[in-house]
C-alpha cells in the first residue's frame, strides 16, 4: 500500500482478539496501528477523543457499535472517516469485513451487498 506507512488507523472493537488481528492486517501494510476497546470513550460525554481525532482512518466492530457510540461518532466535529466491520473468523484469525462507512462530513453509507 503506498504511502501506508505514514497512515494511522484506529482500530476499535472490545474483543482483545479482533483487534489484535484486524490491528495486525493493517500493520502487515505498513499501516501504524492504535487499538481501543470503546471503554469509558469521551465522544458519549460529547468530549474529544484525541486518539480519533489524530488518525488517517478508523475500524469500528460493529459488535462494539451500540446506538450511543454510533451517535457520538456522528457529532464528533474531529473525526476520520469511519469504516464499519462484522468479524469474519478464518483460518483461526479474525478478519474484518467492512459493511458502512461514515465519511468525515458525517454521511453514513451502507453497502447491503457487503453483509
């Protein structure tokens, strides 16, 4: 992936294993990974999530993804767009197969033929 390893992607979800594997694909690019379990996140207080804000692009589980978080994602003023994923176990790792995307202006897409 060219010009990857000046990217930083957040990767989200509170299974430890989905996001050390979906994490570890996009290091094998050369991607700089950060991972966060969606504990106590400051978007649902309506604060800034610095990590978020910092980042090229972000990975959310959609299992992680209650209507709260989706929301807070939706109004944070500082954001990367987003891409939604459902895991898709294989070979013994965790993939991620991603389902929406919400851009950095806030439209959310859905790709139905996705799921």
């Amino acid at each position: 992936m060219p010009g990857a390893e000046s990217r930083t992607s957040l990767v989200v979800s509170r299974d430890v294993v989905r996001r050390r594997d979906w994490g570890r694909e996009l290091e094998r690019q050369g991607v700089r990974v950060v991972r966060c379990a969606a504990r106590n996140c400051p978007l649902i207080a309506g604060g800034v999530c610095d990590v978020l804000a910092g980042a090229d692009a972000a990975v959310y589980d959609e299992e992680t993804l209650d209507p709260e978080l989706f929301l807070a994602l939706v109004r944070a003023r500082r954001r990367p767009t987003v891409l939604f994923a459902r895991d898709v176990p294989n070979d013994g790792q965790h993939h991620a197969k991603f389902t929406r995307v919400l851009d950095h202006r806030g439209a959310a897409t859905i790709f139905p033929h996705l799921r």
